[in-house]
C-alpha cells in the first residue's frame, strides 16, 4: 500500500515537473522568437513610449514703425501643462496648484476628469503664466506636470496705437488690425525634435531636432510711433474736454497715401485681454461713417469748375440767406452773405451759394467727381472692417439731394474716405493708393481731377484757414489749408437738433503739400460744436507736431532766414559804425 502512495505521488511530481519544464521551454522558446523574429517591432513599440516628438514653437514677426521702433513684439512666456490621466489621481495636488495660479480649484479638477474621461494625453492647465509664478507652482513636484515655452505678444504704444496694430489671441494668431490682416506674413513655422521621456511621461532629455522652428518675418509699417502719440494724446484731450462720445484722427502722406498716423477714442490696452471689451477695439477710422458736412463744399467746387460752366470768379447771388427746393429750405444760419464768388462760397461756407451752383450741374457729372474721390466706394487699404460708406447713384437722387450733397448731407464717408480725397486735391489731382506698409518707391496715382482745378480750390482752402473758420487750424511759420464741417448727426427718422459731428481737414505746407488730416469729433456736448473749435484746434496740434518730426521747411523759408539774419555792420572811414 505503502508502495502503491510512493509510486502515484512519483507520478503526480514527475507529471507537475514536465508541466514547469515546458512552460519554461514555451517560456524560452517566446523570448528567443521575440528577440529574434519580433525585436523590430519590440524596439519600434519601447521607443515609441519613450521617444516622443514635441513641438517648437515659432516666435511671431515684429511690427516695427516706419523709422524701425518697435510697435508688436514677440516675448518668450511658460505655459503649464500636463497628462490628463496622471493629473486626475492627485486632485489635492492640482488644488494647491490652482491656488498658486488663482484660479477655481474645483474647475481646474473638473477639466482634468473630463480630459482624462475623453482618453486625453495632453491639457493647458494655464497658459501664458508668469515666470516667478511657474516656479512656484514646480515647487511642488505635481507628476506629469510640465513647463511649455510660448509667445506673447507684447505693444510697447499701449493704448495709443491699439486701433492700428489690432491684437493676437492665446495662440498668437492675429485677431485685429494688422495683427489679422497680415497673419500669414507674421505668423512663424512651428518646430519639433524628439525627446526621452521616463515611465512616468516626464521628460528626460532631448534629442535631435526633427524640424527647426522658422521666426514670422518683420513688417515696417508707415506709422511713426512718436506721431501716433501726439495724435492719441491730442484726440484724447479734445474728447475730454468736450464732453464728446468719440473722436478719430488721420494724418496721410500726400505723395504716397502712406497713413502715418491714426487715432481713435476712447481706445483700449492690447496687452490687457480684459480691457477689449464694448467694441472699442473698434477701428472707428475705417468702420464708423457720419456725414460730413461743408467738408464736402471743396468737391462741389471742383465738379463746377471741371463742368466749365464755372469760373472761380463767377459770383451767386445768396440772399437772403434761404433757399428754397419744393418744402425743403436751405440756410446760411440766419446769415445774409450776399453776392459770393466761389472763394467766397467756400471761405463763408455758404449753403446757400454751393446749393445753388450743384442744382446747375448735370447730376451725372457731379456724381462722376464725387466718385473719381472715392465717395461711396471702400478706400482699398485692405485693412480689416473698413466700409464703403454711402453715396447713391444719381438715378436715386431724391429731388433735393444734388443740393443736399453738396454741403454734406445724404452722403457718408469714413476718417479714412475723407482724408484720401483731400489728399488727392493737396496732391495737384493724383490720388495716391492708400498704405498701411512703408513705401520706399512711390507709387503711381490716379488722376481725379486737372492740376489747375485742383490747384484753385487748394487756394480757395487757403482762405479759410487764413480769413474764415478755420482760423484755429493755423500752424505759426507754415500756410495751412483745410476746411470745417459741421452736422447734425442721423437718427431714426430724421436728424438731432442737439447732436453733432464737429471735423476739420486739411493740409500742409501749402507751398509744397506733404501731410494730409482729418479730425472728427462726434457729440461734443461742453458747449462748442462747430468743427472750427472743436476739429480745428486739433489738426493744429498735431500737424505741428507732425511737420516738426518730418523735418518739413516752413514756408518760405529764404525769406524767413533773410528776415532773421543779423543786421550787416558797415564800418565808416573815419571809425564810426552805421
């Protein structure tokens, strides 16, 4: 019996040991299999969870101004990061974390289950952080918790140029103005290279680069930086100080349509996300039209002159200062100004005297030069947002409005329209193609109207400056042309009697032109609205400064040296001095 238990327990052992003896061989034999035949795809799967590809990012191109100063630069910030999987099993960890960075802690935990739920490999825990604040939070040794280098943009103008340059979003990408207009040209190339990461994810060192990160490419814009100060500063100013709703100011160079400045208010600060809200990140420059006023009397001037139906010395009888087209009345304000000449007309501003030489004109010839400026037609800058503005084809004139167009009513412009149609008249009839970019080679124009006309109502401009309301426009040691505006602003079913827009534009030195403006404030309510003292002072401050930093001669500038020279001494023969 004895024998018969010694045997069967033999058996059960010999049989348990030929079971371990073939699991081992099976064993053996599946590792050498995997080493031999398998170990490519071995080694491929070993990398592939340690060697990792991780991207570079690509630094944005700079805005510089048209002197080379920067405007929008790129600056290196940390962003956090991290494995949604890993992150979710350290919820006490990630609270602490959420302190450091002042943020909703039970949020942060709540983003990090929905990404580890959705299968995630990758979250921003905070982007663009400061980098005393990533310090602290890496501290505290948070697994699978990593450190990014991004971009962010930074404008050292602030809120002066803001209308301008526009802004980026968190990825860098433009959102606004020539941040969204030129995106493609700024915009960079991201990078990647492999790295080595650990068991855990983290990263252990990196290897080669598999791509290098190509940097966007600078622009030159025409802006001058020190410019677009002082015309923030002056347009800020005058909207305070007349209780206004907004203002925009826009200076042209005459030869090239370059903008070389542009100001809007109120305005905000592109480096401060929170700070872009209630649309005054809007350009009201190029997105905002109102209707112009007697700003438009030189245009009406210049398609009399070109119909040859008028000479600058023919004169109109404006007594007694109504006029009369079916129920509608125009009027000069209560004023009697009597037999005017065209000079005269625009010099007193006469609703009456250039009411009554538009209803002579053909309607499609005056329309023809008013569209030859561009009125009615978007400006072509290709700058985000900007309008048309309105202006209808004759064959929709009511009977009235060839008058009422012609001092500005029934007709809406832009800043932007405005100014690049005086810029065709100071520029002897050639409009200029309107930039944005420096021009190093000017650029041919287009003739909208003859040399000689454009050449007497640039003097009949002169006039008013010099003897009508535009006195405030002046700028001492240069001659100024330009022209007021003031209307009554639209509303629903007609116009306010109590709202207006107050503009000036013009331009200077007269002698030889080289800078165009336009200045528009909208309801100023301190008092003042006529554009003579609310625009016009305006355009004198920044013209001033804007000749100054061009390094624009004054006027006659011989005749002022000679006047300014020290008298000559004449020594007499007999030792006295004369």
């Amino acid at each position: 019996m004895a024998a018969m238990q010694t045997s069967s327990w033999s058996r059960r052992r010999g049989f348990v040991l030929c079971v371990f003896a073939a699991m081992a061989i099976t064993l053996i034999a599946r590792a050498a299999y995997m080493q031999v035949y398998d170990r490519e795809f071995y080694e491929r799967e070993g990398r592939s969870r340690q060697i990792d590809r991780v991207a570079i990012p690509a630094s944005r191109g700079d805005l510089l101004d048209r002197t080379g100063e920067p405007l929008a630069i790129s600056t290196p910030i940390p962003s956090l990061w991290g494995v949604p999987e890993k992150l979710a099993e350290q919820p006490a960890a990630m609270r602490e974390v959420a302190a450091i960075l002042a943020i909703d802690a039970d949020k942060l935990n709540r983003r990090i289950s929905a990404a580890a739920s959705q299968k995630r490999k990758f979250m921003y825990i905070k982007r663009h952080v400061l980098p005393e604040t990533v310090a602290k939070v890496m501290q505290l040794r948070v697994d699978d918790l990593a450190v990014q280098r991004e971009y962010r943009r930074y404008y050292p103008s602030g809120p002066a140029a803001s209308h301008v340059l526009g802004f980026t979003g968190i990825d860098d990408h433009g959102r606004e103005g020539l941040e969204l207009a030129y995106d493609d040209w700024l915009s960079g190339e991201p990078g990647s290279r492999r790295v080595v990461k650990d068991l855990v994810g983290r990263e252990i060192t990196g290897m080669d680069v598999i791509k290098p990160a190509l940097p966007g490419k600078d622009l030159r814009l025409s802006m001058d930086r020190q410019l677009q100060y002082f015309a923030h500063r002056a347009l800020q100013d005058a909207v305070k100080e007349n209780d206004a709703e907004s203002g925009s100011v826009v200076v042209m160079d005459v030869r090239t349509g370059e903008v070389v400045a542009m100001a809007n208010y109120p305005t905000y600060n592109p480096n401060d996300v929170s700070d872009r809200t209630g649309g005054r990140q809007r350009n009201r420059a190029l997105t905002d039209v109102f209707e112009p006023g007697s700003t438009m009397k030189p245009f009406t001037i210049a398609a009399a002159l070109e119909s040859g139906d008028f000479k600058p010395e023919d004169i109109v009888y404006t007594s007694p200062g109504r006029y009369t087209i079916g129920k509608y009345q125009i009027s000069d304000d209560g004023k009697d100004h009597g037999w005017l000449d065209l000079r005269g007309i625009v010099t007193k501003s006469s609703n009456v005297g250039i009411s009554k030489i538009a209803t002579e004109l053909q309607p499609d010839q005056m329309w023809s030069v008013f569209d030859s400026f561009g009125f009615g037609r978007p400006p072509g800058s290709e700058f985000p947002g900007e309008v048309a503005g309105y202006f209808n084809h004759p064959t929709l004139w009511h009977h009235v409005e060839q008058a009422s167009v012609s001092y500005g009513y029934g007709i809406s412009v832009s800043a932007l329209q405005l100014v690049h149609a005086y810029t065709a008249l100071a520029n002897e009839g050639v409009m200029p193609p309107i930039s944005f970019l420096a021009v190093d080679e000017l650029q041919r124009g287009q003739r909208v109207i003859d040399t000689a006309i454009a050449r007497e109502v640039n003097s009949m401009l002169e006039a008013v400056v010099n003897e009508g309301s535009g006195k405030r426009a002046h700028v001492p040691g240069y001659r100024v042309a330009g022209k007021t505006g003031t209307s009554h602003r639209s509303q629903s079913g007609g116009y306010s009697e109590d709202s207006y827009v107050s503009v000036f534009a013009g331009f200077a030195p007269v002698s030889d032109p080289r800078l165009a403006m336009v200045v528009v404030v909208h309801d100023p309510k301190a008092g003042q609205h006529f554009g003579g003292a609310v625009a016009a002072p305006v355009f004198a401050d920044v013209m001033s400064h804007a000749l100054r930093l061009g390094g624009i001669e004054p006027d006659n500038v011989d005749d002022r040296r000679a006047s300014m020279a020290p008298p000559t001494v004449v020594v007499a023969q007999d030792g006295d001095q004369s």
